[in-house]
C-alpha cells in the first residue's frame, strides 16, 4: 500500500495514480527497464487495476514506459539520444517562451523566479532532492507561464515530464546541484536587466551542462 495521506490525493483515483507512478518513476522508486506489473501495482497503490491499466497508458505516450507484446509494461531505459531530442525542442520552445514573457514586463515574474530559485537552494541545503526538483520546475516554469502561450507551456510540460528519471540522476552528484543554484542566480540576473538574448543563451548553457554530465553518467 502506498503511504500517501488519502486527504493529498488528487480529487480522482485515476489522476492520483498516474501522479503516484510519476513520482515513483522520478524519484528512483520505479528503475529504468524494471518491469511493472499491473496487479502488483494495484495492490500498493491499494486501488483498482482499471486506472493502473490507464496511468500506463498515459505514461507510455509521455515515454516514461514501454509496452512489449506478451511481455507487458517496463520503465523506460535512460538514452542520452532520446535526452538530446528532448533537450533540442526545449531549447527552441523555451528561446520563444523566454522572448514573449520579457516583451511583455510583467514585474511578478522577477519576483516569482526570486522565489523559485530560493526554494531550490533551500531544498539543497537540506539535501531534499525530490523538493529541489519541484522547486527547479517551478524555476523554469515562471519564464513559460507567463508568456501566454498556453499551447507551448502543454508540449514543454511534456517533454519536462518525459526526462524527470534523468533529472534525478542529475542531481544525485553535489556539484550538479551546485551548478544548478549557480546558474540559476545568473537567468535571474540576466532577466532583471531585461536581456532576452542572454537568458536564452544562460539557459542553452543550463542544459548544455546538464546533458554533457549525464552523457558521462549515461555512455556504457
């Protein structure tokens, strides 16, 4: 059975599930290429097998699992190819985000990714890793939210949901983390002086790190 608190449950079973799944996944609880069994699930989950059956539907068109005939569900093995894809269209996506958002000088926006980036360097200091990958999320997503174009922020939050394995892979080694509040106190600087350019290149350098680190952790 799963130790979540039934009063944080999302409001439906099934939304709950696929919540739960993603975490287990992110956080290392579910391995890449371990295989997951529906009823196994269910009982830990202490629900139903029909929204397991739909939770990895959903979670094998994001690209968290696969589906072998007469073999069933696994995790997803970690490619640095499949990385790089994803990291390519968000750089494109977020170069657009970015643009749009500083065009239009909202002031909270400063304020918000202030308040991000130190909810990150808290959840460092005190070595909760699943809290700073929440908090880093929330970072980046200050600079997509607010540029009105709901449309991108739906396929960037897929493609930040189908590379969270990787960002906890990231994060296990002290001086990524490190890294991450580094440069995140650079973007922030670099958007307040209103330089788009810059917090775009600040950003391509952000996961130019991260995918060259992981490449070394991920090469056979």
């Amino acid at each position: 059975m799963s130790s979540t608190n039934p009063t944080q449950r999302p409001p439906t079973v099934p939304a709950f599930v696929l919540g739960e799944l993603r975490r287990l996944i992110a956080v290392g609880d579910l391995v890449p290429g371990q295989p997951l069994r529906q009823e196994d699930l269910a009982e830990r989950l202490g629900v139903s097998r029909v929204p397991v059956r739909e939770a990895l539907n959903t979670l094998e068109t994001e690209g968290h699992v696969v589906h072998e005939p007469h073999r069933g569900y696994r995790v997803t093995e970690l490619s640095l190819a499949d990385l790089l894809e994803v990291y390519r269209l968000r750089q494109l996506l977020e170069a657009e985000a970015v643009r749009a958002t500083i065009a239009l000088g909202c002031a909270q926006v400063l304020t918000d990714l202030r308040a991000a980036g130190a909810d990150v360097e808290r959840a460092n200091a005190a070595g909760d890793l699943l809290a700073m990958n929440e908090a880093n999320r929330r970072f980046h997503f200050v600079l997509v939210t607010s540029a009105g174009l709901p449309r991108l922020e739906r396929i960037l939050r897929a493609l930040w949901d189908s590379t969270e394995a990787y960002r906890r892979l990231y994060y296990e080694e002290t001086g990524n983390r490190a890294r991450v509040e580094h440069e995140h106190a650079g973007i922030i600087e670099a958007f307040a002086a209103g330089d788009a350019e810059l917090v775009i290149r600040l950003l391509d350098e952000h996961r130019g790190h991260a995918t060259t680190a992981l490449g070394a952790l991920l090469q056979p």
